[in-house]
C-alpha cells in the first residue's frame, strides 16, 4: 500500500505538471494539443542539461536539466504560439502536428544524437544522475516511516511541482495578472478594449505553460525512469500527454483542484501494476489489465458531462478557448 | 474654454467617407445628443474621441489643448469614457472584476477595496448595482450599469453613451436619466448617440446633428421642436432618377394579421403587425436599424418564432389561402408558396462564401437531381445566364462566392432569387454597400419583378430611394408598425416623424 501511494504520487507530479501548462495556455485562450509533444521534447531537453552537466554536482545537474528541459519546451512552445497567435492558425491542427513533430524529434535526438547506449554512451551517466541527484530526498524521510516515505520522499522535483502548482493557482485568483489572462481567455475583445495587450499575454502563458509542462517530460526521465533512457520514452510520454490534457477539463481549469485530480490520474495510471496487491485472489488476463488505464478518460467524460449539465459557468473552459483573436473583427 | 472640441474631423474606410470634415464643440456639465439617421457616422465619430478609429484628418481638442487620442488607454488617460453599444464585459466575473479588467492603480490588487469603491461611486450617482454579481446574472439595464461605473471608476469627466436607451425599458430609461442628470451636475459633460426624438428633448441641453457623414448644426433643446429636428436629420427631398409605374391590378397576396414574434433571445420581436402585401406593388419598410424588420421578413419566411397571429398567402392560381404560420422553410415551399427571400446578411444567410456560384444557385435546386446524383448542368446554365444578365463580374462560375465583391454578391443572390418567378419577393437592404450603378441595377430588377406581378416587400434604409421605389411604406418603430403611407404623396419629414413616433406600450 505504501509502495502504491509512493508510485503514485511519483507519476502524479507529471500529470501535475502537464496539466498546470495546459491550463495556462487554455486560460489564454488557446488549446495546445501540442503539449503531449512538448512534454517529449523538454525531457530531450533535460536529457541533453544532464549530459552537459555530466555528473559534477548534484544542483548543477538539475539546475541544467531543468533550465535546457525550459528552452526546449519553450522554443516548441514558441513555435505553437507563432502559429496560432501571430498567424492565426488553427490551434487544433497546429497542436496536433506539434505533438507528432515532439514525438519524431525526442526519438531522433536522443537516440542518434546523444548516443545512450553502445560505446561512448551516456546511459551510464543518466541513470547515475537520476539515482543520484533526482531521485535524492529529504535525510529524514527513512526514520519517518511509510509516512515519511509518502511524503518527504520523492525528488526535489516533486515539490518544486507542487510549488508551481500553487503559485499559478494564486497567480490566477488573487492577481491583476490573473485577472488580466483570465479576460484574454473568456473575451479577449474586452481584454483589448480594457487596454490589455492581448498578443503579449497569449505568448507569455502559451511559453510559460510550454516551459512547465516540459518540465513534466523531464520528470519522467530522470525522476520516474531514475534516467534510464528506453526507446518506448516518446511513446509514453505522448501518452501522459493526452491524459494532461484530459486532467485539464477534469479539474476544470483549477491549478489548485490540480494537485488532487493528478493524484488521482496517478493513482489510476499504476494500478494495474498493483492490481495484485488489491485483489489478491483475482486473476487478470492481459487484455483486462488493459482496461485500467482507459478508466481516466472515462471519469473525465463524466466530469465533463456533469459539469455540461450543471451549467455553471465557472466551471466551464475559457469562453474563447480556440478562437483567434482578431482586433478588425470588432 | 470648451471642454472637448472637434476640427474638421474627417474620417474614410476605403472609398466611404464615414466623417467629412465635422466639427463639434462640448462644454463643461451639458449633456448633448448626437442625432442622425443610421450610417450617417454618428458612432464612427464617437470611436475616434474613444480610441477606438483615428481620423484621416482635423484635430481633437480637450479643454483648449490638441491631444492624440491613440488607443482606449489614451482616451482613459485624457479623462474619456464610451459606453459602447454592445457591451465589452467578461460574462464569468462580478461586476467589480469587470470595472477594475485593464485598470492599473497604485498599491496592491484587492477586489474587496475596489469593491468598496464602486459602491461608494453608485450612491453617489445613484445607481443601483451588486459588486459581487456575475455579469451572466445581470438584466441588460445591470450590465449598462457595470458599463457606466466602469468609466467612471476610472476617473471620466466627459462619457459617450451610444444609444444607451435601445435597449431599455421605459422604467429603466427614467432611472438612467436620473442618474445622467446627476452626473451632469456633479460637472460631468455626457454625449447621448440616440435616434429617439422624444428623449433629445428630454434629457438634451444641446442638439447636434449629422447627416450622411456632414455636420448639419447644432440647436438648443429648448428652442426647438421635433419636426425641426427630423428636418435637420433627413435633409431635403432628393430626387432619384428611378422609374415608378402604376401597380396593375393589384390583388391582395399577403396578409398578415396581429403577428407577435419572439427573437431567439427571448424578447419579444416585433409586435401587432397588421398588413397586406399586394401583387404588382412595392411595399417599401422603413425604420430605424433594428426596429423588426428582420423579425418581420423571417416570420414571414419561415424563421423565427411566432407568438400570435397569422401570415396569410393567397395563392394566385387557384385563389386558395394557405396559412404560412409556423411551418418551416421547406414545408412553405412544399405547399407551392412561391416565395422568395434575400435576406440582409448575404453571406451568413444568403450564400455560403467558400463555396461557388453554381453551387450557390443549386442551393435552391439540389433536390432535382435524378437519383441520388446532384445536376449540375441546370443551375449551371442558370448560373451562366445570372452572370450575363446581372453583369457579374467574376474569372469563372466556379469562383468561390467570397471572392466577390459586394455588389457581385448580391447580384448573384437577388439574380438566384429572381429565378425562381417568385410571387412574393422579400428583400431586406438589398443595396446596402453598393456603388450606384448596381444599386440601379437592383432597383430595376425589383421594379421588373413588380411589373411581373410578384408582391415585393422592399426594406431599405435610404428614405430618397425608398420614397422614390415603392408604391406604398409601412414604418416600423421598436417593433410596431407606426404608420403606413401613400409614397407617392408623403414627404421624407412626415416618414422621417413616424420612425422616431414612440409607441406607448401597457408592459406585459
């Protein structure tokens, strides 16, 4: 049971992450469904800080992975951003074609660029990195017992998560800025005619939620996978991408309401792993199993369903989330 | 000193003149009203003093010194505030939210404090509002509250409110005056765009008005009267080269009889409409935008929802009447009602833009195709013959129909129209954005359709032309019909009084 909660918060903070930059760029306006690639290309982006870092301390490794896992994701950010901001693109199919780019180009980077495995690879060096420096928690996490473990003993990364969770829950409820993206989603003719640049707010918060939900691919990488680098990465990654962004409606665009619906999606995406533990007596097959992972999809329709049928409009997406904005149309 | 003035202002969108070289003066603590007919440029000079355009030419004046006024921010800064029309509220925030949206003040955000002080700024003025209420709660009069408070939170000395009373009930226009003649004494100056003559002369200290872009003149309220105002608005009697014959052995083709309709938004379109259309006779609609025209030609057409009422059509073959009430488009068309409808929004209800002109032409006819193939080669030769009839100008019948210019659009929507021998053919402002030879063009086609002995409903917007067009005009107001006139022997002033006569409804 311990060892379930632990895993579970383990995966959460990638959800986490994921979802909190997918709600920022939504509460801008603008639906990224680039972000399961994003995701993808920031842990190219940590794996290559990591390398660059090559296992000389511990704060520089992660100072590293996380400030080359930000350029990455913030460059593919920037590049949805140009698209459907500037140009005006359809979000939709930009997003799309983003995340298979995202996909194609963590494969390519990581396995012919920097060489993982064979002579000269850096596998070695990434699983030290992780088992060393992200994995690494708080000393007295051990004497707590299976509490402490629950709790203090997860990577850095981890809280960090959490820490941006919170700030862009108070960003958005407590700050003119919040209230000001807040406006740039729901109308942004009315953010405009307010005097509020509407072009500068879209990009800031597509990059920012770009950035942060890189993060989440880093995460994966060195924290999850205690960097061991695998060919099926992109692949697993994409797929926590598309969960994210299922989270989003799930926790109808609250950061903070985040923290617990990542909990949640977590605890869903391992269970078939602990099934065993849960139901000691069953025996699944294979193709049972399978159907676990499907579950998060299924709460979010009826989330979504509900929430359809209450009407309350708080609990509703930006009202302009996927339309371009153009002044002339006033 | 005055507290804002204009100089020779002029302002075009490509070949239009919206503004030619206007000028207009505003003092401290007067509420004037900006008077004129639609188009004639009243709004398009308030967004300039907004922000929202930036004249061509000329300069604006406040308190004796010429200032830039760039942007919203910049008119915020120079103590100006617009109450648009439409309103630009966030429908998920509370009233507070809203005002403070873009409002950059010193020391920290709090809503709390804020909200303090937007309920300090509603006692004083009296208006009448909930700091915490979501905007998707409020009643059009509320929203216009959080509108006015938001401009004047900010600080504005001198606010535009544009038709701020198209929206209102009676009751809630008196409450709005109310508070308007408070501002005004707290030395506030308040421009009011309005088309209600009645108003002017209530709540107005002075009057100005436009006409077709022009400034006309300036007028006290009080050394004015109604009928000197309407003169000022329509301008003298212009006369138009369009031919008019006698209506040949008119028979009555529509009838329509106490119709209420309801608009998708729940308030009630038009209302009481008693009429007859006859065949070989132009009945010209006038009235201010707005006023029920279009719920009046989409009631007719099978649109909208009907209340109460009936819209009967005799049918000229064999004298039956058919009830045209609550059937749908295709059920009227199925009863052999030959009717036919070019509707104001070309290319949102007329045509579809990405597609091409035979396409478009078939949209009447798809359903003659044998099997389940569609023909093309009819509506295409049609479409052949619209384009050389009509004088389109276009690379192909296969151009899409967005890549047209207006004036072609509509040709090929009246032309596909035409072709079906209509025996009722509505138009709504059929000319709107035309250059003159194809407004010809057009009237011609609707003349010819007369002569053919369609009934023609003709909604226009230009009173020379539809004096000089129609055999008769019905005017409608808020929705009622306020008169119907002979054409041939009103004047413009006479239809001019009946669009801005107020009705004096019981409410509901």
């Amino acid at each position: 049971m311990v060892e379930f909660l632990f895993q579970a918060i383990a995966i959460a903070v990638i959800f986490l992450l994921g979802c909190v930059g997918e709600i920022l760029t939504e509460k801008a306006g603008h639906l990224n469904l680039g972000i399961p690639g994003i995701m993808c290309v920031g842990a190219a982006g940590g794996i290559l800080g990591v390398v660059i870092a090559n296992n000389v301390n511990g704060v520089l490794s992660i100072f590293c992975a996380i400030l080359f896992s930000i350029i990455f994701a913030a460059v593919a950010g920037g590049i949805y951003a140009f698209l459907t901001v500037s140009l005006r693109c359809n979000q939709n199919v930009t997003g799309l074609a983003l995340t298979i780019f995202g996909n194609g180009f963590s494969s390519v980077f990581i396995n012919n660029i920097i060489k993982i495995e064979g002579e000269g690879g850096k596998g070695a060096l990434l699983s030290e990195a992780g088992n060393k420096f992200f994995l690494a928690h708080l000393p007295f996490a051990d004497s707590l017992g299976g509490f402490g473990k629950i709790v203090f003993g997860h990577g850095f990364l981890t809280y960090f998560a959490i820490a941006i969770a919170v700030a862009a829950a108070v960003v958005l409820a407590f700050t003119r800025i919040g209230l000001n993206l807040r406006a740039v989603g729901e109308s942004p003719a009315t953010a405009d005619a307010a005097g509020i640049n509407v072009t500068k707010y879209k990009y800031v918060f597509i990059l920012a939620g770009s950035s942060i939900a890189g993060l989440g691919g880093l995460v994966y990488v060195m924290q999850y996978m205690g960097g061991i680098v695998g060919a099926e990465l992109a692949g697993t990654v994409e797929g926590i991408g598309w969960l994210c962004i299922a989270l989003v409606i799930f926790t109808l665009w609250k950061p903070a309401l985040s923290i617990l619906g990542s909990f949640i999606f977590g605890a869903l995406y391992i269970f078939p792993s602990f099934v065993n533990v849960f139901f000691p007596d069953v025996t699944f097959t294979f193709a049972q199993l399978k159907l676990f992972p499907l579950i998060p999809y299924v709460v979010t329709i009826i989330v979504l369903v509900v929430t359809s049928l209450m009407g309350k409009k708080e609990n509703q997406g930006p009202a302009s989330l996927g339309v371009s904005y153009f002044r002339e149309d006033r | 000193m005055h507290q804002l003035e204009l100089r020779n202002i002029t302002k075009t969108f490509g070949s239009v003149v919206a503004n030619n070289n206007v000028s207009l003066t505003l003092e401290k603590g007067e509420i004037l009203s900006l008077l004129g007919e639609n188009g004639c440029g009243k709004t398009t000079l308030m967004n300039m003093i907004a922000g929202i355009y930036y004249p061509d030419s000329g300069s604006i004046l406040i308190n004796g010194e010429e200032v830039s006024i760039k942007s919203p921010i910049d008119a915020f800064n120079h103590g100006i505030g617009m109450i648009h029309q439409h309103f630009k509220l966030v429908d998920v925030f509370s009233a507070t939210e809203n005002i403070v949206l873009g409002y950059k003040e010193e020391g920290r955000f709090n809503l709390k404090k804020s909200a303090i002080k937007v309920k300090e700024i509603a006692d004083k003025y009296g208006f009448i509002i909930d700091p915490k209420k979501k905007i998707y709660d409020m009643s059009v009069s509320e929203k216009q509250t959080v509108e006015i408070v938001k401009v004047l939170f900010r600080g504005a000395d001198i606010l535009i409110l544009d038709e701020p009373t198209a929206v209102l009930t009676p009751q809630e226009t008196r409450k709005l005056f109310d508070v308007l003649r408070k501002m005004k004494e707290d030395g506030k100056s308040i421009i009011i765009i309005t088309h209600k003559l009645n108003e002017v002369m209530e709540i107005s200290d002075r009057v100005a008005v436009l006409r077709k872009g022009e400034y006309i003149g300036s007028v006290n309220s009080k050394e004015t009267s109604e009928s000197q105002l309407t003169e000022m608005m329509v301008g003298k009697k212009v006369e138009l080269n369009i031919d008019r014959t006698e209506p040949k052995d008119p028979k009555d083709r529509l009838i329509i009889k106490n119709l209420s309709t309801i608009r998708d938004d729940g308030l009630p379109g038009v209302r009481n409409i008693e009429f007859t259309a006859r065949s070989g006779e132009i009945l010209g609609i006038a009235g201010i935008a707005g006023s029920g025209q279009k719920e009046l030609l989409e009631a007719i057409a099978g649109l909208s929802k009907i209340k109460s009422g009936t819209i009967e059509y005799i049918n000229p073959e064999n004298e039956e009447i058919v009830n045209l009430c609550l059937k749908s488009p295709r059920q009227i068309r199925d009863l052999g009602v030959r009717l036919a409808f070019v509707p104001e929004d070309r290319l949102g209800m007329g045509l579809v833009g990405n597609m091409d002109l035979v396409d478009n032409v078939m949209l009447r006819s798809y359903e003659k195709g044998k099997l389940d193939l569609l023909d093309r080669k009819t509506p295409g030769k049609l479409t052949d013959q619209i384009v050389k009839d009509l004088e389109v100008v276009t690379d192909s019948v296969n151009t899409p129909v967005r890549r047209l210019s207006g004036g072609n659009v509509q040709k090929v929507l009246v032309g596909r129209e035409i072709a079906s021998v209509p025996k009722v053919l509505m138009a709504a402002y059929p000319v709107r954005g035309l250059d003159i030879n194809s407004s010809y063009l057009i009237y011609n086609l609707l003349n010819e359709q007369k002569e053919n002995g369609s009934a023609v409903i003709f909604v226009g917007e230009d009173l020379d032309v539809l004096l000089a067009l129609s055999d008769r005009i019905l005017v409608l107001n808020g929705g009622h019909i306020t008169g119907i006139v002979d054409a041939r022997s009103a004047t413009k002033e006479e239809v001019g009084l009946l669009m801005t006569k107020s009705v004096v409804v019981e409410e509901e």
